[in-house]
C-alpha cells in the first residue's frame, strides 16, 4: 500500500485483518472492539466498523474492493470457524 490519504494505523489494521488470525476472530465478534487499539480518523473507524468498502476506494488505500481483507468484505477466513458452504441450505 503506498502512502496516501490514510493513517498508519489503517494501514496497518487493513494488513493484520489479512493475516492476524487473533485479530480477525475479534474482528468477526466485535468490530467496535477489535478496532479500538488502533489510532483510525473518525471516518476510518466508520468504514471500517460499518464496513462501507467503499470508502476504502476512496480514500486510495486499495484499488478495489477484492483488494481488501476477506473478512472485511464479509467472508470467512479460511481456518477460523464460522458457517461452512451449504450449511443453510
């Protein structure tokens, strides 16, 4: 991600819900409170609370939605328990 109109914490919130397996079951439970520890701008934190994925474009952190971490584009992480394909149906 190159520098632009976004924090450092953002930065680095959006790479840890990539990969941070700790921080993506917080995440998953309570976003409010997994991003708390984390320095966002008011506009940040309802983005990424809200998970408005567009903001995300806008502010040029990524390039598209698809750049963003799974579980913030409401996906389930591969290896973290959650629902499984077909199981509502």
């Amino acid at each position: 991600m190159a520098d632009g109109a976004w924090t450092n914490d953002l930065e680095a919130l959006l790479e840890q819900l990539d990969s941070n397996t700790t921080l993506i079951a917080r995440f998953q439970q309570n976003r409010a409170n997994a991003v708390a520890p984390f320095d966002l701008t008011h506009h940040e934190r309802e983005a990424v609370v809200t998970r408005d994925l567009d903001d995300f474009v806008e502010l040029g952190i990524v390039d598209a939605i698809e750049d963003l971490p799974a579980v913030l584009r409401g996906e389930r992480a591969p290896g973290l328990p959650g629902l499984g394909p077909g199981i509502l149906d």
